[in-house]
C-alpha cells in the first residue's frame, strides 16, 4: 500500500515537475516560430515589392519614349542685324563748268592725283581774251592820261572836270577788265578738292554745258559706309553703337562705332540711313564696294534661351516640352511660353519658363502631356550669341 501511494506520489511530482519544467521551453519555441514566420513575411513582402517595382518599371520602358534633355541657364543674350551698305567717299564731288563753251583742253585723265584749284580743263575763250587785250591797251591809256591830269591838278593847272573824267574812265576799265578776267576764270574747270579723278565726262571739241557734270572727284582718305535699316529698328539703333563691318571683295573685316543716324524715314522704302566711317588704317578699300553691316540692337544680361527648333505653335500659343519627375517616373510636360527676340538657333523665352528647369530637345516631335520618357542624354548647356 505504502509502495504504491509511494509510487503514485512520485508520479504526481513528476508529472508537476515535468510541467513546471516544458512550459517555459514550449513558448520558447513559439516565440522562435513567430519570429521565424515573421521574418519570411518581411522577405516575402520585399520579394513582392521588388518584383512590382520592376513590373512597373518594365512597363514604363515598354511605353516611355527616349528623349535628351538640357537644363535651362540665365545668360547674356544678343540680337544682331545685318544689312547691306556702299562704301561712299565723304568728299565725292561732281565738277561742273561754270558757263557753257566749247570744250579746247582736258589736262587730266581718270585716276589722276589733283591739287585744289588745279586746272581740269579750258573752254573756248577766245573772244573773253581778245576784249581783255582791247580793255587792257585801253587802260594802259586812261592811266597816262590820269596820271597827267592828277600831277596838272595838283598844280592848280586845268579843269578839275577834265580831271575827273580821266579818273572816271580808268577807274571804269579797270573794272571792266576785272569783269573780263571773271568772265575768263569760268572758262576754267578747277578741282575745287585734292583728291582723285574718278570720272572724265567731257570730250575735247564737244560743248561743255553749265551745271552737268564735266569731272568726278574723291578722296580716298575720308570714306565711309551708308546702310539702309527697316523703320522697325529705328527706337533700337543710337549714335555709337559697335557695328561689325565686312567687306567681303578685300577680305577686310573691322568694328566701328556708327558715326551717323538719320531720324528721318525715307517714305519711299520705309528705311533710315546710318553711316559708319571708314578708319584710315584700312587700305584697299575703294568707293561703290559692298559691306556687311551687322549692328547689336538688343541685349539681355540675364535671358533664358532655348534651340529655336524646339518651340511648338498651336493656334497663337508657343509651347515647349519639360522633363519632370513624378512619383520616381520621369514625364514629360507641355508648357504654354512667351518667346521674345531670335538669334541665329536660339531664341529667348520671356514667359513661362525658369531657370534650372530641363527642357527636351531631342526626341520632341511624338510627346504629348503627361508622357513617360527615358532620357538618353544630357546637353551641358544652351549657348548664346
């Protein structure tokens, strides 16, 4: 009896302490299963999110449409114009005869070097210089007799109207001879200017006729360059402003400030003149050759440019595509711009555009709003003129 509640107390004390002994390891273990579970879920869900993201991202390569793109920068921005100018000598002068007359003498010949007053040629004067002769003996006369009745008169000898017609009739040939001489020196075609024969347009033996052009004069040391400039620009063009000349005939470039600008439009062609001079220091350059005229009219320190090829029309409205990134995925954006002046392939965006924004040049044509895109490449930099 005693053995067996012996026997039955040592199996409830082992059966109590076989319990107090696996309860502390089995939620052990449960504990070890729950995190073992859970950190297969964790790996799961990674597994899972991964393999979306590369879904998505697959999906967007499938349907995106490879552009390149160039950031937008604030720069100086110029615009120019060029027009086409005449060399022109400052001093072009067109020697007329005085009076009309058959031409005797040409003494110069197209290219010559000639000196102020030198004389180009001699009409005919030969009845001025035969009354010249005549006037001449005749004064020759009146000035003895004169002279006689002024020594007489001084004496108190003679009549003082004796006297004084003597004085009267040489003082009325001398000036009749001084007429003579004037009426002489307009036979004679001078060159009022030093300078160069550019054309002869007389002939000896033919009538020379008073006011048309008998000889063509220029000096080469003082020319300059005329341009006719639309009306549009005339609030833009200034005295001073840098001109980029070219004369393309000598090879001669130079820059030059404008000496001249007309305020007047001509109503004919709706232009203005200016006019640049020619330094001195150019050689070769020679009247009625062509020039290039390219004039800075417009300049902004701190523009935004763009390829002019990029700017889209529809209607009135101008628009550009910007690469923008949404929720990881680039896209692509239309954007309704402002455009100002063009240079060359560039043009300025005054209205709805920033500075740091990435603009597509390339890859443009097939965009729409909202479109995924994958950029191929980057250009560093837009550049100005």
């Amino acid at each position: 009896m005693k053995q067996s509640a012996l026997k039955t107390s040592l199996i409830i004390i082992g059966f109590i302490l076989t319990f107090f002994a696996c309860g502390p390891r089995d939620n052990r273990t449960e504990l070890e299963r729950l995190i073992e579970e859970r950190d297969e879920l964790n790996e799961r869900i990674a597994q899972l999110k991964a393999e979306d993201s590369t879904q998505v991202s697959e999906e967007s390569s499938e349907n995106s449409i490879p552009v390149r793109i160039s950031e937008v920068k604030s720069q100086e921005f110029k615009h120019f114009i060029t027009v086409q100018g005449t060399v022109e000598s400052e001093s072009n002068i067109l020697v007329s005869p005085q009076t009309p007359g058959l031409v005797r003498t040409i003494h110069v010949q197209t290219g010559d070097r000639v000196n102020k007053g030198q004389i180009l040629a001699e009409l005919d004067a030969s009845v001025i210089k035969r009354s010249i002769e005549e006037v001449e003996g005749g004064l020759e006369l009146a000035r003895t007799v004169y002279e006689r009745r002024a020594r007489l008169w001084e004496k108190n000898i003679g009549s003082e109207i004796e006297y004084l017609q003597a004085k009267n009739s040489k003082e009325s040939l001398e000036k009749k001879l001084q007429t003579l001489q004037e009426q002489y020196q307009m036979t004679l075609i001078t060159a009022p200017i030093s300078g160069s024969i550019d054309e002869v347009m007389i002939k000896e033996g033919e009538m020379a006729v008073g006011g048309y052009g008998a000889f063509r004069i220029v000096q080469l040391s003082r020319l300059k360059i005329t341009a006719s400039l639309s009306e549009n620009y005339i609030t833009h063009i200034q005295q001073n402003d840098i001109a980029q000349i070219s004369i393309p005939v000598v090879g001669k470039d130079f820059e030059q400030k404008l000496h001249a600008v007309s305020q007047v439009i001509d109503p004919n062609n709706r232009t203005f003149k200016v006019e640049i001079r020619v330094p001195r220091e150019i050689k070769n350059i020679k009247p009625n050759m062509l020039a290039l005229v390219t004039i800075n009219d417009y300049t902004n320190p701190q523009a935004l440019v763009v390829p002019r090829n990029i700017i889209q029309k529809t209607g009135v409205n101008n628009f550009l595509f910007v690469a923008e990134t949404e929720d990881g995925i680039m896209k692509a954006r239309k954007r309704v711009v402002k455009v100002g002046e063009e240079q060359d392939s560039l043009i300025e965006i005054t209205e709805g555009l920033n500075p740091g924004e990435q603009v597509v040049v390339f890859g443009f044509q097939n965009l729409g709003d909202g479109q995924i895109i994958t950029v191929n490449g980057i250009d560093n930099e837009t550049s100005a003129i």
